[in-house]
C-alpha cells in the first residue's frame, strides 16, 4: 500500500521561507530605529528627572521605564501572510497523514514546472490525483460568501484564487499525463453551504477534506502499484519549491 511519505516539514516550506525574509528585513529595520530611538529615551528620561527634581534613584528608575517603553514600541511583535499561511499548509498537511490507512500519498510544497508557482499539497490515491491548495483565512471581521456567482473573503474577490488553482491543478495535469482535480481547504473562514464549487475548484473547510477525499469514487487502475509509480514520477517531475 502507498504510504504518505514523512514530508511534514516539507508542508509549508518556501512560504516560511519568504514570511522568514520578510520577518529578518523588518527585525534590522527595527535594529536601526533602535540604535536612535533608546539612546533618545534615556536623554529624554534623564532630562525629565532633572526637571522634576527626582533623586537619582528614582530617577534611574524612570530612565530605565522610559527606554523599557520605547523598546517595546520599536521591537513589536510581527507578522505576515506569509508565515500565517505556511503555518495553514503544515495544519491541512497533519490533516492529511490519516489517508495513509486509505491508500493516498501525498507530496507538499511541489514546484509547478515552468513558473514560479508552487502546489501546496498534491495527493495520490485510489480515486486519482488532487492539487489541495490551503488558504489560512482567519480573520475575525471577514467571512466566505458568494456574491453574484463569485466567491468573496470579507470584502475581497477570490476569483483569482481559484483561478490560479485550476491553473495550477491544470499545469500538474500536463506535468503527470493524468487529469488533477483542484481543491481549497480553508482553514478559519465558513465555507458557504459546507463546500463550493466555482471555476472548477471545489472549495471545503480544511477539516472536512479527508471526508470529501475518501468519498471519491475510485478511478479505474489506480490501484496500490499504479498510485506509487505515479507518486515516483511526481516527486521527480515536481521537485521541491525553491529546493
């Protein structure tokens, strides 16, 4: 039986690299505001315990409160989509490891041939092959609802999403010789209905895509032997994104 190969840190991996970047760039800009920003603290902290008359030690006291609070400010937790989405892909990727037990390998992070694009999982089983693409969609102000046949996150159109996922799906199909069925799993946002199908994309919560997986139909000669050839040629054919 075709196992899912142990690629957890895999999942995930070229956004954390490029949410990584982002985070080192803002870290040195932050270095640089601060080798201005807490000196000018403390001159201003020692100047405003002169003016009140403050002895020394509660004066050192209010330098030091001063430049705590300054430091603070210039060193302010980060983030980015990037690392929110790297840390979606390694979710749907725990996700998928049960599917083990029904047949499935699955492949994560894989370089889309000829572009810069990356699929985030690719699964291989007995009903075929899928391109699950993870969106980390947590925002608490914006929800998932479809609006004129479209598909909007809060107040921002998605059709682009799916778009690039049929492409992506599309670009794999031609890369393997077999068709490749594109999903989304969401992670966060409700799904309309519990899942939604547009521009041929099927669109589910993150946690119901086992269940979606292992009510497939199973296709005709993708039986244990097939699917693992097939999972070879993959791994060769669609390297790791950036690897």
């Amino acid at each position: 039986m075709a196992g899912i190969p142990d690629q957890r840190h895999g999942a995930g991996a070229s956004a954390a690299r490029m949410g990584q970047q982002q985070l080192d760039a803002e870290r040195a800009r932050q270095h640089a505001r601060a080798r201005w920003a807490l000196p000018a603290a403390a001159v201003g902290g020692l100047v405003l315990a002169v003016l009140l008359g403050l002895p020394w030690w509660l004066g050192l006291v209010l330098v030091l409160v001063v430049v705590g609070a300054v430091a603070r400010r210039v060193y302010r937790p980060v983030g980015n989509s990037w690392t929110i989405g790297a840390a979606g892909e390694r979710r749907t990727a725990q996700l998928l490891i049960p599917l083990q037990r029904d047949g499935w390998t699955a492949l994560h992070d894989r370089a889309v041939p000829g572009s810069r694009a990356n699929v985030d999982h690719l699964l291989i089983g007995p009903a075929g092959v899928l391109m699950v693409d993870t969106k980390n969609w947590q925002s608490s102000k914006s929800t998932l609802r479809i609006d004129g046949g479209r598909l909007f996150y809060g107040k921002y159109d998605q059709s682009k999403t799916l778009r690039t996922a049929a492409w992506e799906a599309e670009q794999t199909s031609r890369a393997l010789g077999v068709p490749v069925r594109a999903l989304v799993a969401v992670h966060g946002a409700s799904v309309p209905g519990g899942v939604v199908m547009l521009e041929n994309v099927t669109v589910v919560p993150a946690k119901r895509v086992r269940h979606i997986v292992r009510n497939l139909a199973p296709v005709p000669g993708f039986d244990p032997a097939r699917v693992q050839q097939l999972a070879d040629h993959a791994a060769r054919v669609l390297p790791p994104h950036g690897g």
